[in-house]
C-alpha cells in the first residue's frame, strides 16, 4: 500500500499511474490516516510548492 500526502490532485493522478499495481491511498486531510490500517504503508509526501499537509 502507498499512501501519497499531498493535496495537488494532478500529482496523485500521476503517481498512481505510475504504482498502478498496488493500492494507492490519496491522504489529503490529517483524520484521513487511520494508523492501524495504514502502519505498513509506503509514504510518499510531495513537498514541491508546499503542497504538503500541516501536521
């Protein structure tokens, strides 16, 4: 599972292409991560233009 933290939509649209073969999650809000369900996920967090998520 990836979990991809950023709110630019066109770039979750693209990194899922990209990991089409597993599940991507697109986290855009802090109540979204459920740390039970997400503990073995692959994070990716887009920094690029501050478009990731205040924590």
């Amino acid at each position: 599972m990836f979990l991809i933290i950023t709110r630019d939509t066109m770039f979750f649209t693209a990194m899922k292409n990209i990991l089409s073969k597993g599940n991507v999650v697109h986290i855009q809000n802090e109540e979204e991560i459920d740390v039970m369900l997400h503990q073995n996920a692959f994070v990716i967090i887009d920094t690029l233009m501050n478009n990731v998520l205040s924590f």
